[in-house]
C-alpha cells in the first residue's frame, strides 16, 4: 500500500491558463474526495466520488473546475482559465466508505500558483 | 450546516508542559478526527472518536469525545519538539461524510 499520491506536487502558471492535477487513491478504496486549503486555513470540501460517480459538488467549485473519475480509480481536477484567487493547496482524500471508522487518507497535495 | 471551531489558534508551550487544544462543532457529527499537518505537507490522521466518552491515546497525546457538549480535546502531556505542527479536528457530515475542518491549532513547543 502506497499511500494516496498526487501528481505534480507544484504547478505555476498565469492567469488565464488551464491547469489538470491528478490524484491517484489507495487501491482498494471506493470514496475520493478533493479539498482545497488556502494558507492558514482548514481543508475545505470541493466534490467527492463514489466510484466513477461525481456525488456533490461544493459551491466554492465554479463552473471552471471539473473533477473526473472515470474508472473508478484515479481521479483529476482541471481548473479553466485560472484566477489568482485560485492558488491554493489542492489536496485529495480517499477511503473506503461503510467501514467504522470511514478514516480519510491525504496525499501530499498540489500547490498551485498563478500569478 | 456543520461548522467547527478550534481554540486557541496559536499555542506556544515550553517543553514538558502540558496543554489542551478545544474542538466545538455546531450541530450533531457522527465521528470527530484529528489530524496533523507539518508545514508544506499533507494531512496525517491521529485519531478518530466514534461515540461518547470515547477516549483514545497515543504517545502523549490524547484525545477525548463529548457528544452532548458538541466539544472534543486533544490533550498533550509533557510536550516535546517534534510534537510543533498544526493540529485540525474535523467533524463528518451525514450523507456525503465530507469532512469539514475547524481553523487549525498552530502549536509550536519551545526549548
């Protein structure tokens, strides 16, 4: 088991550019959830996955963001004509829903910059 | 709608102390987490609580559940160094389970 891992760990674009971050969730685990964290802040909830399917999407998630799930498995997030107010870290959660403790596993997240 | 508070935002101790990091959250949550967070990483799950008067501890940290007052602590004993992170407690939405956080516990322990 290798953990949850996102990919890139850092991304620096302009304004006005499209970014896709990638997340890929421990094997076994059917629930996949992305958050965002701004600086001196707590995670806030964006959307999450059953499987392949998108549940609920976050009012914090304008019409520029798009998550995917399409296998059930990995999952990405792509940001349309990026804003400044969109540098964060993004972070992405998995777990296996229905067990006592439904624990959420973090990956190690990617900070998006835009200047 | 869930919200979470944490207080104190800031906690600077001495080594060997001990202090108690608050957790209130606004409306009934089926399970309280813990987590940690060292500067530029990610999120490390410490506990989660699952009924009240739970009580779970690990090292010198404890953490305790009270569903009536909507209140958990994490208690630390003796505190040392490596224990400086950010602590989060988070409490879980029925339905979608999504997590939402309290504002974070910026603790830094002090020589």
């Amino acid at each position: 088991d290798t953990g949850v891992s996102q990919d890139p760990r850092h991304k620096i674009t302009k304004r006005g550019q499209n970014v896709t971050f990638r997340c890929d969730p421990i094997s076994e685990h059917n629930r996949l959830y992305w958050y965002r964290q701004t600086l001196g802040q707590g995670p806030e909830f964006l959307t999450y996955f059953q499987n392949e399917a998108q549940l609920e999407k976050s009012r914090l998630l304008s019409d520029r963001f798009s998550a995917e799930r399409p296998k059930g498995s990995f999952s990405t997030l792509e940001i349309q004509r990026t804003e400044q107010g969109d540098s964060a870290m993004y972070l992405c959660a998995s777990t296996t829903w229905g067990t006592d403790t439904d624990t959420q596993y973090f990956g190690p997240g990617t900070r998006l910059t835009v200047l | 709608e869930l919200k979470v508070e944490q207080n104190p935002l800031f906690l600077s101790m001495q080594e060997g102390k001990n202090y108690t990091i608050y957790c209130n959250y606004s409306t009934t949550s089926d399970r309280l987490y813990w987590y940690r967070q060292d500067p530029g990483k990610s999120l490390e799950s410490l506990f989660v609580l699952l009924s009240n008067g739970a009580v779970k501890q690990e090292g010198r940290l404890m953490a305790s559940l009270d569903t009536k007052a909507r209140l958990s602590t994490l208690h630390i004993t003796a505190a040392v160094h490596d224990l400086s992170a950010t602590y989060f407690c988070a409490g879980v939405n029925f339905g979608n389970e999504k997590l939402t956080f309290g504002t974070g516990t910026r603790l830094t322990i002090i020589p």
